[in-house]
C-alpha cells in the first residue's frame, strides 16, 4: 500500500508539473499593451509562416485520470534507472516526451521550442536573424503523419539569395545529418549559426515526397547539394518610393509590433506627394502579429469587419476596423502577392479584396489559415499550438484548395511565377529584376484603373 500511494503522490506531483508548463502563459509580448487595438493580445512572429497569439495563464484544472501520467513517470523512471548508457540530461526526455505528444496530434504548425529555439524565435520576429536568410515550413505528405520542411521563400538581404537556393526544394540534410521527421524548429537550429561560418545544405528538387523517406523509393527528383555563408540579416520592415504616373509604392515586409506604425508613417509621406494611386507589396511576407495586420486594416478601411477567428466549438468572431482611415476611400489600391505571402499577408490581402477595397496581383498566396497560441513555458522553453482558424470576410478559409489544386488568395490579375530552366543557376540579380517586372505589372493594372476612372 504504501508503495502504491507514493506512485500516486509522484504522479500528482507530475501532473502538477506538466500541467502547470503547459498552461503557462508569457502575458502580453514584446510591451504590447492589453488595451490595444480592439483587445486582442500580442501576437508574434516567426521565420515560417504564421499568424500567433500569446495567452495568459489558466487556472491548472482538476485532475481526472492519473493513469496516462503514471505510465509516463514509470517509463522515465526505467529509463533513468536501467538504460544501459548513464542519462546525463534528464530535461531531453521530458522535451522527447513533449515532441511525441504533439506530432500525435498530426499539426504540422504545432510544436515544441527549446528555450534557445524560442530566444532565436523572438530575435526573428523582430526582423534580426543569424543565418541563410529563408522562410521554411512543415508539410504533410501522407497521412501517416509524416512530413518535411521545405523553402517556401528567400529573403532578398540574406545570404541563400546568393545562392542557387529555391523555393519548393526540400531540405533532406543539414551538414551531412539526415533531417526527415524534425520539426520545422529542429531543422532550422541547425541551419542557424554564427555570421561568416558555413552551412551545407542537401535538398530535394522537382520531386514529390512519400513515406518511404527523404530519398526513398517513391520520390522524383534530382538531390541539390549547397554551401551557405551564413551571416547577420536585418530584414527592413517597409519600403516606399514614387513610381512613374505620380504612383505610390511601399513595401511591407514583416508584420511585427511595429508593422501599423511603420507602415502608417510611410503612407502619410507619400500621400504628401500628392500619389495618385498606392501599390502595396505583400511579396515574401510570411506574416506575423494578427494584432498588426488588424492595424494594417485600420489604415485603409472605416469601420469594417477584416477577419473572423473561430475557436473550437466556437462560432466564428468578427473583428472590425476602427472608425477612420489614413488612405482616402477614393484614392486605388493594388496589392501585390506571392506564393510566399502567408498568414498575416493574407488577412489584409482577402480583406481588402472581399470588401472592394483593392485588385490583387501575383500568384496565389500560401493558405494558411490555422491560429497559434505561443505559450512560454516555466523553463523559458515554449510550446506553439494550434487553436483557431482565421476566415476572410466572406467567410472563405484560405487552406482549402481550388478545383486546380491550389489554396490561398486568387489574385484578380495573374502574374506568373519566377522559374528556372534545368541547368540554369537561381540568382539574387534574376530574382530582383523578376520583382520589379511584379512592380511594374501592378503598377500597369493601377494606371489601368485611373485611366478607366477618368
């Protein structure tokens, strides 16, 4: 009896434990306010695409079923007792426990972050980086729950824009080691590093993955081997200048806890040079703070709902736009889109395009439409979880693909993709002319508009 009881006080203690990390919450991030805009609480960024909140902590609740928790310490317990090799570092087990439980639930956008994965995690969602310079993301490909990361998107200021690194190439090993199963966190740690030391990358190219591996059987393709200097990128939050025709130009490239203001300055400088039309790039914006893409929304549209959020078993809430604009109701609008436009990017892309507001341009955006809530975690490691889903304005949820397959915004005007002949080398010079010829035709379809409008 006694021994019975002790195991039920070691896993109450447990549950306690683990309860209380999971629930734990980091408050408001990064000096958000809680009487922001519309009382949302901040939302953070990352290096992959994403749109993110951060919640208080909850109450730890009752425990119902010890069970589970008890198998979980008598195994750890084994482990650390009998394993044939000493456990140096018992904190792994715990971490490989946590990683389990979530690659259960088969979300390929929840995980687990160490403490250092959430301290670079943080760092990135300021626009400060050490490394390639990419946006990664995890995809499913069966539904056996296996998965891969891959390129979405190359950062212009970084170093993979220098080399033949493209978006859609599968990332199979980091260094020579094999990274089939890791979480987009796990991969891209050990991508990071210092500035000026290398990184060698082996991708996957032109082929589509099965569950037979990295390399298996059942993959098409060609294998990319790749050498990356990394180095320290500071990606610039906007760009503005004046085009041709009197046209305003701005470039929001990350939506982080100063995207609105930031934006909101640059506007008003141009709008002092009397613009006769805006053009509003959305190009490579991975997304971020829901909270900025809301303000965002603020300076375009009066008093408009820009995005319903729905909770599980939850009706979906509308949030609104506050009263007043920066942008004249009269002044046209054309935003320009890319497959590496994403979660943030899209909120303000769909609204503006449901409502009226703005033509799109480009290439269907990401779609992705799933919520994360960051919870820090009492050893200042986090866990990211996914809790709601975002719809547009008319209630349409961009993960759902279209009859020809694809998923996320359709633009009004289709401008086609960059590609690459078989032998040819991707380059930064190429990619940047490609961008400004996506200028140039959304400029072209915003003199279409005025010259329509008389």
């Amino acid at each position: 009896m006694e021994h019975k009881s002790y195991r039920i006080w070691l896993a109450v203690v447990i549950l306690v434990l683990m309860v209380g990390s999971f629930v734990a919450g980091a408050g408001v991030m990064y000096g958000v306010s809680q009487d922001s805009v519309l009382g949302l609480t901040a939302r953070v960024a990352q290096m992959g695409p994403g749109v993110f909140e951060v919640e208080e902590a909850e109450d730890i609740p009752s425990a119902t079923d010890l069970q589970p928790l008890a198998t979980f310490w008598q195994v750890r317990d084994r482990i650390l007792h009998d394993f044939v090799y000493p456990v140096e570092d018992s904190t792994k087990l715990t971490y490989g426990a946590i990683r389990g439980m979530l690659a259960a639930l088969e979300d390929p956008y929840t995980r687990f972050m160490t403490p250092q994965e959430y301290k670079e995690f943080q760092a990135e969602a300021e626009g400060h980086f050490e490394g390639i310079g990419a946006y990664l993301e995890q995809h499913s490909i069966d539904e056996l729950g296996h998965f891969e990361v891959v390129i979405v998107s190359i950062i212009p200021e970084g170093p993979a824009a220098e080399v033949d690194l493209r978006p859609g190439d599968v990332i199979v090993k980091v260094d020579d080691k094999a990274v089939r199963g890791m979480t987009v966190d796990r991969v891209a740690n050990l991508i990071r590093g210092p500035e000026g030391t290398e990184v060698k990358l082996t991708l996957l190219r032109g082929g589509h993955g099965g569950p037979e591996g990295v390399v298996g059987l059942e993959r098409q393709g060609k294998l990319v081997d790749l050498t990356i200097v990394r180095a320290a990128v500071d990606i610039p939050i906007i760009e503005t200048k004046i085009l041709d025709d009197d046209i305003g130009y701005v470039w929001l490239r990350l939506f982080h806890k100063q995207a609105g203001s930031k934006l909101q300055a640059g506007l008003e400088e141009l709008l002092d040079k009397h613009i006769r039309g805006l053009v509003l790039d959305l190009s490579i914006n991975g997304g971020g703070l829901l909270e900025q893409a809301i303000s965002v929304c603020n300076l375009f549209l009066d008093k408009q709902t820009v995005v319903y959020v729905q909770e599980r078993n939850g009706e979906p809430q509308p949030y609104q736009t506050m009263p007043g604009t920066v942008i004249p109701e009269d002044l046209p609008i054309v935003i320009l889109i890319d497959g590496g436009s994403a979660s943030a990017s899209e909120i303000v892309a769909a609204a503006l395009q449901d409502i009226g507001r703005a033509k799109i341009v480009g290439q269907n955006s990401f779609g992705k439409s799933k919520v994360q809530t960051v919870m820090a975690l009492n050893d200042q490691s986090a866990l990211v979880l996914s809790t709601a889903l975002y719809l547009t304005p008319n209630k349409r949820d961009l993960s759902q693909e279209f009859e020809d397959g694809k998923r996320g915004i359709k633009p009004d005007v289709v401008f086609p993709p960059l590609e690459f002949a078989a032998d040819e080398q991707r380059s930064r010079e190429k990619w940047e002319q490609y961008h400004q010829q996506q200028v140039e035709k959304a400029a072209a379809v915003l003199r279409g508009s005025l010259a329509a409008a008389g």
